[in-house]
C-alpha cells in the first residue's frame, strides 16, 4: 500500500483558503479540528482480570460503588459515536448478561461495565452485536486482554 506524502503546514493552509491565502498571509489563524460524530462503536475492549489500581484510577471505587472491592473482576470498555447511544449500550449489556454498571458517560460516549469474565464478555459482544445488526452502527472488534 502506498502511503500518502506528508505536507507542510504552508501547503494546508494553501489548500484550505484557496483563493483567499494570499489576504490571510501574516495574519493569526485559528484552527479547531471538529469531529462530526457518525453511528459507531469505536472500542469494544475487556479486561480479563483487574487489579486494584485499575479500579481506582478508573474511579470504579468511589459513589454508588464506595466501599466495594471488584479486584480479580472483569472490566469492559465500550465507547460510542453518537454519545446518546450509551444509554441504550448500558441497557442491553445490563439486560444481556449480569454485570454491573461502573460507569455511563452519555456526553463522551462511554460504557464501562464490570463483573465475571464470561459476563462481561457476553454484556460486551451482544452490545457491540445489537449495534451492528439492529441499529446499523459501523462497529469494531471486541479485543481481550
């Protein structure tokens, strides 16, 4: 496979405002990358067996869940384009499997679910599955670690 040829920000920036460069030049550009979100499931991801510093730099430890140790339990990560759709990611996996929620961002797009390896990674496979098949989302693989 051939790979594209790199450019310099002098030739972005030409190819960009075209016609309007040569007004713009010397002149403090601002540019922001914006991300149109599409109907993807971007990461589907279990973690077979945690430790506990998994579960606090996740914050699994804290909230609804403060007091509970999930050391030795499963994590899946799952995220979302358009981020609403975690909240019905969150209801199949829950509906799917027995795991729990640990976290649901519906402004980032992100699941995090926890519980038994199998569970988890049944929760994660049927959601990414639904996704795909039901709700015609472009999904990725469901990797293990």
């Amino acid at each position: 496979m051939e790979r594209a040829a790199r450019i310099t920000k002098q030739e972005l920036l030409e190819r960009i405002f075209h016609d309007d460069f040569e007004n713009l030049k010397g002149k403090r550009l601002r540019m922001t990358r914006v991300r149109v979100p599409g109907k993807e499931v971007c990461l589907a991801h279990v973690i077979s067996r945690s430790e506990t510093r998994i579960y606090q730099n996740l914050a699994l430890h804290i909230g609804a869940h403060e007091g509970e140790d999930h050391t030795g339990e499963s994590i899946g990560l799952v995220r979302f384009t358009p981020w609403e759709a975690v909240v019905v990611a969150a209801d199949v996996a829950m509906k799917s499997a027995n795991v729990e929620l640990g976290f649901m961002d519906r402004f980032c797009g992100t699941l995090i679910i926890t519980g038994r390896l199998a569970e988890v990674q049944t929760a994660v496979e049927e959601v990414v599955r639904f996704f795909k098949e039901t709700l015609g989302f472009r999904t990725c693989e469901v990797h293990r670690s």
